[in-house]
C-alpha cells in the first residue's frame, strides 16, 4: 500500500524559499531524497569549482558551468525540510531534530547560503580567479554555518 | 581509507552529454549517488507538472518552472553512468549491466529524452495546455524507452 504524506498542511512550517506552497512529494521519504539529491549536486558542483581553483591553469568554463548549476541547487532543498521528515531516508537524513525547530535561524542560514552563491554564479561569470576564491570561500562558510549546528557527522 | 576512483580515463566510454571530460566523482557511489539525485529531482518535477495538468486549472507557472528545471536536470545524468559504477550505491542503483555494454543505443536514447525535455520547456512557455499535454506525453514516452531496457524494476 503506498502511503500519502500530504506536505500541504505542513508546508507553512519551515517555508525557506520561493518554492511553491503546493509543491509535492508522494511520502516522506520522497522529500527526504530530492532534499539531499539537490544537497549533493550542488555538493559535487562546488567539489569541480574546488579542483579548478587549486589547478595550476582553472578552466573557467567548468567553473562557471558549476557555480550556475550551483545557484539552481540552491533554490531547492529548503521546501523540502518539512514536518514529519525528522527521519528516515536512504541513506538516513542527516538533518538534526534542532533543524526543524530552529525554523527563523535555519531561514537565515539558507537565504544567506542563496544570497553567496548566487554571487559566486555572478563573480564567476567576471572569470577574476582571485575574485572567484574569494567568493568561493564566502560560500564555504554560508554551508558550514547551517551544517556545523543541523547536520550530523554521519 | 578512503577509494579514489579516477573516472577521468574511463569517461570516454559513455560520454552522452557535453558534460566536460574532466567531470570527477571521488568514489564510484558519488557517481551513482549524482545520477540518481538528478533522475530523481527530474522525476519529482515531471510529477508536478502532471499533476497540474491533472488539475482543473493548471498553474502555467508551476509547469514553466518545474519544465525548466527538468531541462537542467536532464543534461546531468550521464556523465555518471561509467565504468565501474555497475553495482552499489545507496539506495542500489537500478541500472542494468546492459546498460554500460550498449553505449550507442544508450546514447541515443539520453539524446532523445534530452530533446523531448528541451523541447518540453519551449512549450511550457508558450503556455497551451493541450499541447503541453501532448509533449509531456512524448517526454514520458523517451524516458520509459530507456527505462524498460536499461532500469530494474526494483
């Protein structure tokens, strides 16, 4: 029997971006998933924009491609972060039972983690390296703020 | 200790997307884990797409942009499914061993779907419902095409 998780009613909690306020997901395991799936492309994105930056040559292309899928990403976790989603997944959510209570200070942390990379799509279209490392690491610090307190080790 | 797994030789095998030949994934899982967040978002949005074409007023802006994002989700997929990414990740992948055998065929099929999809978000923005229909219909058609060949049912 499949089971229906209506996210409607709950959608209001923890509301972090523009996504539509009748977005779906068919189980909580369905939000849990695209949550970390768009957590991990944009992962693996910043992990390409990395190695350019420690390249002896950086391939701009490769680093403006990634900072724009990066900024795409970044707009889609948040709607996602719903009630009822505390646990589960495969492989388990490694959200911290704080992340859902948090929700203004959790906002924050995501519009500002938007806001940087949004600038990083922006400064890598201007190809300066030295600029991009900059933003790059402004970047790291906007993940860093929301993972250090809602995100388990492992 | 941690695997490496260097994709960069083996990438010519199944390159089906402009995806740049230095694309990296640390560990054969990251590969699998990449494709499958990108089918999985890909599939989250075609089913909200669905169900505003199911609804009695579809919202035009939620097609346009979950239609958009499809064509973005749609160009990622590819990249990942090389060598050595046959078995594993979390949950399994699905794939087939065929899969990784008939590159040209699968490289035609990924080639279609990307199209169907491209094609699908030009006509999401001219905002005719019937023939948003009609093409979400084709899009459907090109991912089942590889899917009945190439994906285990569970």
């Amino acid at each position: 029997m499949k089971k229906t998780l209506c996210l409607l009613a709950a959608a209001g909690g923890l509301s972090l971006s523009a996504a539509p306020a009748y977005a779906q997901f068919n189980k909580p395991e369905d939000a849990i998933h695209y949550r970390q799936s768009a957590m991990f492309i944009m992962g693996n994105q910043m992990g390409r924009i990395n190695a350019q930056l420690k390249a002896s040559s950086p391939n701009i292309q490769v680093i403006q491609s990634s900072a724009a899928l990066a900024e795409v990403m970044s707009k889609l976790p948040f709607e996602a972060f719903v009630p009822g989603t505390e646990t589960g997944g495969t492989p388990p959510t490694k959200a911290k039972p704080e992340l859902f209570k948090d929700t203004d200070k959790v906002k924050n942390l995501a519009e500002k983690m938007q806001t940087e990379v949004a600038k990083l799509n922006v400064v890598a279209k201007g190809g300066d390296v030295a600029a991009i490392k900059a933003q790059f690491g402004d970047v790291g610090k906007s993940c860093k703020a929301c993972h250090d307190d809602y995100r388990n080790k492992e």
